[in-house]
C-alpha cells in the first residue's frame, strides 16, 4: 500500500522520536492480521531467554535481564486510547 496522503506520512513521521528512544536505536515491527498479533523487537538477532505475559495480554521477551521485544495480542480490537495506557503500563513494568 503507498503512503499516498500526507496525513498517513506525517502519522509514521510520529514514530521517529519513539525508535530513537529504543534500547539500541534499532527496532522494527511487524503485524500478523490474520492472528491479530503484533511483534515488536530490539535487538536481532533476537534469542529469548524468558518471557512474561503481563494481565494485559502483552508478552514482554527478555534476553536475560534485557527487554528485547514485546507481542501485542489482539491490537486491532483495542480502541488507540487503550493501547496508549498499556505503553504507560508496561514500559513502568520494566522500568
């Protein structure tokens, strides 16, 4: 799909400051719509030693004590309003 719109543009142009604020200025996502899950990673290659599964159906992966992704389920059924609050929560999770 082209980004034919300025206003699509300018939406993705909002992630800059949040992938230079990522652990290792490195990050990359992708969406699975027929699962409805979302996978974000910082580090590849990525080996996860641990994960948790927190109340809000976020899988934090954990390279020892390192954050290196995170899986959203189901992002597509929650409204944008939920899904800022649940970047608050987690990121204090692992704080």
């Amino acid at each position: 799909m082209a980004l034919a719109k300025s206003a699509d543009i300018s939406r993705y142009l909002e992630l800059v400051p949040l992938i230079m604020g990522a652990p290792r200025k490195y990050m990359w996502a992708s969406y699975d719509s027929e699962a409805d899950v979302l996978y974000i990673n910082f580090k590849k290659p990525a080996r996860a030693t641990d994960s948790e599964l927190t109340e809000d159906d976020v899988i934090i992966r954990y390279e020892g004590s390192e954050v290196i992704g995170l899986t959203v389920l189901h992002p597509a059924t929650r409204p944008a309003r939920e899904l800022k609050s649940l970047g608050r929560k987690v990121a204090k999770r692992v704080a």
